[in-house]
C-alpha cells in the first residue's frame, strides 16, 4: 500500500517563469532544486538532461516543478477538452477569488472567466499557469463536503450528493 504522497510533478516548458508564477504569484516557497541527466531513463528520455525546482506552499503541499533542457515540449500547452483522461488540475481554496485571479494573470498566467461558477457552497473559477495548467480557485461560502475547517479534503469529493 501507499506509504505517503511525498510531491506531485508537473512539466514546464520555462523552469524559471514557472518558479517565478508558484514563488512569487501565488505565495509558494522555492525548496531545492537543480539539473542532472539522471532520471532520462525514468522519463523514457536517455541522455536528457532534466532541471528541476520544488516549490511547496506555507501548508505543506509540495510540487516538483520540471523540465528538460535539450528537448524541446512534445506538444503544445492547453486549451485542451476537460473530459480529457488523465488531465489534471489544482485546486486552492482562496479568501478573494478576483484577486487571486489577477495576481495569477500579472504572473503569466490566464484567467478563464467563462467558467465562473457558484456552486451553492461557494463561487470557483478556473485559471491557468503559464504552461496552461488549469487552477481551480474556490471561494468558501457555506460548507463544502470537500474542504474541512482543519484544510483536509473529505475523500467524498467536492460536489454535493445526488439525491436519487
């Protein structure tokens, strides 16, 4: 089984804007970070070299921010469908969605207005960093099954139940 969930990955086509978005837009702290052809093989890419830099937030989410030098990105960055398997996103929850939305805009990245949505327990839009990786902001009104005042997800998820 699972032993823990030590950082998540995401590839980055500019190592240096992308730490610049996580550390100064949004309020991570840069961790350690550098460059080694190492994990080529891990990445099914022998002889590449990859950079890497963690961030991880004030609440102790950690992200390896990552990217490979001398190859250049194997495909172009978002808008691509939501129903996408395997697409992911990130959630945070915020005090002030609009301005969380505009720090990530002045940072390099997007805001995707026409998703702005209140979902009863709170108003959530989605945002993407630079490379286009969607962020979910969620602004709190009322209880949210998926967020504890302790900041823990509830493994039931985000949406209310359906009444069948």
């Amino acid at each position: 089984m699972i032993k823990s969930f030590p950082h998540f990955g995401i590839y980055v086509a500019d190592l240096s804007l992308a730490t610049r978005f996580y550390v100064e837009g949004l309020g991570f702290e840069a961790q350690e970070g550098g460059s080694t052809d190492a994990p080529g093989p891990l990445l099914e890419m022998p002889g590449a070299t990859v950079r890497t830099q963690f961030v991880r937030h004030p609440e102790g989410l950690r992200m390896e921010l990552w990217s490979v030098v001398d190859r250049p990105p194997a495909g172009a960055a978002d808008p691509r469908p939501a129903n996408l398997p395997g697409r992911a996103h990130l959630c945070f929850v915020v005090d002030d969605l609009e301005g969380v939305a505009d720090r990530i805009a002045a940072f390099g990245g997007t805001r995707l207005d026409v998703t702005r949505s209140d979902l009863g327990y709170g108003d959530l839009m989605f945002c993407a960093d630079p490379d286009g990786t969607r962020i979910e902001l969620v602004q709190i009104k009322s209880g949210w099954p998926g967020y504890t005042e302790e900041r823990r997800p509830d493994p039931t998820g985000p949406w209310p139940a359906k009444e069948e």
